[in-house]
C-alpha cells in the first residue's frame, strides 16, 4: 500500500478554497497511485486564531461541507486524513477526520496532548485512540504534539497499528522534532509515521514543513524541505531485520506504558 503526506499552507478563503486544494491534491495521490493521503492538522480551518474566532471558524464545518469532502474521497478512491477544528457540544475539538471510500462518514480522531496555553484554552482535549482498518492494513491516527510522546505511539503499536497517520501544525524553532524525534518513534515501534506538517506562516507562527514517511528501515526515510509545497509518498513496508521492541518488552518484562 502506498501512503502520502501533503505540505503546504491552508488557503485563504475559508473551507470552500481549502477543499480546492484538498481535491488537487487527492487527484495527483489518485495519478501517482497513492491510497491514503494525510493532510496537516488544521488543514481546513487553519490552525491558529484568535480565541473569539476559533467557534465560528469551527462553526464553517457543516455537515454539508463533510458531505462534500466524502464526495471527493468517493469520487478519486483516495482515502484521505484531514486535520481540521469541530464543533463539540458547547466547544471546539482539534480533529482528524478519517475520510474512506464509500463509507459514508469520517470517522474522528480528537487530539489528546493540547501544545501551549493557546491550545488548552480553546480546544477540548480527546480522550482515547483511533484506530482503522483499511485494505487490509491497521492505522492509527495522531496529532501533531501526541506523535511527541512515546507512550501515545507505543500505545497504539501495541493496540495493532502497522502505520501511524499525523495530521501536524509544528513550528519553529522546533526542528528536532522531524529531525530526531518522528523518526526515532518509528524505529522503537517499526511501524511507518506519515507526518503531514505546515508551512507558511499564521498569525506569530512559523511553520517549518519536513513533511516525512519513515519506518524502522532508515534507507527508506521520504523527507520533504522546509517550504516545498505538494506530495511525498512511500509504500508501507515491515523492516524483518528491525529490532522488536515490542516482543522484548513483552518477554522479558520490561516496563509498559
């Protein structure tokens, strides 16, 4: 199976400019023969507002527009993961909707660890994991700051995930972020990380692209540049040689998260 991450800045012009992207580049993933593609966190919406804006913002993600997205996904066959805010009850939710062919609804995964003050004071924090089966294949999806910590990923490579799909907005100055901390998560689980980030710039913020697929097996590490804008893609593959972490764990009793 052959996954994609998309790089590039949310459009001006609200969700309708933001789905003419969506659908450019779920055509190009469709041409290159991509089967799922991962979009950055916020990719919708955008990422960063004020916080008298972040309601209404999420309140432009009607059940219509969904409606719409799902078209696309039916109409290219290209499962998609696309960040994006949401409406929750009397609050907002920073999300992934998991968007799959002929399936009538996305299914939602709500992000766990909130970066910084901004995002603990607008957003409602998820509560548990997702994962999906698709074509054979186990995923699980994460945001951004949750690929950070080590239990999040362990978690759900020890729940079955063969590759973990990360809607993600990172800025500067973090770059040991892509740079150590995406791959390394890789290699302890061996599963593949599909990290989809940002670039351009919000508000303060200064996104720092490297858009990555990575597995246990270094040599097969995809990165995209700093500002490139467009699709990356690898095909998900188990590395036999890698080291199992996750069986010595197990068989020798190693701590657990």
């Amino acid at each position: 199976m052959r996954i994609g991450v998309w790089q590039d800045e949310t459009p001006s012009g609200g969700v309708a400019a933001a789905r003419q992207v969506i659908a450019t580049a779920l055509g190009q993933a469709q041409a290159e023969g991509v089967e799922i593609l991962v979009f950055p966190e916020c990719f919708l919406t955008g990422y960063f507002r004020d916080a008298q804006q972040v309601a209404p913002c999420a309140g432009a993600v009607t059940a219509e527009e969904i409606a719409a997205l799902q078209n696309l996904c039916d109409d290219t066959g290209v499962a998609f993961v696309l960040g994006s805010y949401l409406p929750v009850q009397d609050a907002t939710a920073n999300v992934a909707l998991v968007f799959r062919p002929q399936t009538g609804t996305p299914l939602t995964y709500h992000k766990r660890a909130l970066y910084g003050d901004w995002e603990k004071s607008v957003f409602q924090a998820g509560r548990g994991p997702l994962l999906f089966d698709y074509k054979g294949k186990t995923f699980a999806v994460l945001i951004c700051f949750d690929v950070e910590f080590p239990e999040l990923v362990r978690e759900a490579a020890q729940l079955g995930a063969e590759a973990v799909l990360v809607p993600t907005a990172l800025m500067e100055p973090d770059h040991w972020v892509p740079d150590l901390m995406v791959p390394s998560r890789a290699i302890e689980n061996n599963v593949m990380l599909a990290y989809a980030n940002r670039i351009g710039v919000e508000g303060h913020l200064t996104f720092i692209g490297k858009s990555q697929l990575c597995d246990a097996d270094t040599s097969h590490r995809v990165v995209h540049s700093e500002t490139g804008v467009g699709l990356i893609s690898a095909e998900l593959q188990v590395n036999p040689a890698a080291t199992d972490y996750l069986r010595e764990i197990n068989t020798q009793g190693l701590p657990k998260p």
